[in-house]
C-alpha cells in the first residue's frame, strides 16, 4: 500500500493577521487545520503579535468556516486554502 504524501496547500492572511504575520499567504504541509496553524505559529517566533491575533481569528478551510469545530477534526485538501480572518470593525 502506497504512503500519501502530506497535503500542501496555501494559508492567507488577512487585515491584522497578514500585519502580524508579514506576509500577505505562505504555504502549508499539513493534514489537519490544526497542524496547520501550529506551523505557522513556529515560523513567526519571532514576531509574538501573530499567535495573540490568531487566538482572535475565524477560518475558512476551502471556502467553508471552521467555525467552532475543533481544528484537529478539520482535514486539508492538496492545493487547498486556509483563509486566516480576525474579526472586523463594523460587521
């Protein structure tokens, strides 16, 4: 039985996180949304701000929210998105 390759995809940031990450998308390895995050959040070490603006964040994973489900129950697709949303003035 052949061994499946772990999903790589695109996680992008938006308004306050893509200030706090630096960057505006960077790529994911990752089976879970969980792991996912996990990532990036060692990748920013060095900027603390980020992982206090991800606990204040919403995500999509391929255009659906995760909204409270646990994010290690949320599978990622190859080639798919994580859209990393904090919450916006107004609505």
């Amino acid at each position: 039985m052949a061994m499946m390759s772990t999903p790589a995809g695109t996680i992008r940031y938006w308004a306050a996180a893509r200030a706090a990450a630096g960057t505006a998308e960077e790529p994911y390895t990752a089976w879970t949304l969980a792991e996912a995050l996990e990532a990036a959040r060692q990748r920013h070490t060095a900027r603390p701000e980020f992982a206090r603006v991800l606990l204040r964040c919403s995500f999509l994973v391929d255009g659906t929210p995760a909204g409270t489900r646990d994010h290690k129950t949320i599978q990622l697709a190859e080639g798919g998105t994580v859209e990393v949303l904090p919450p916006f003035a107004g609505g």
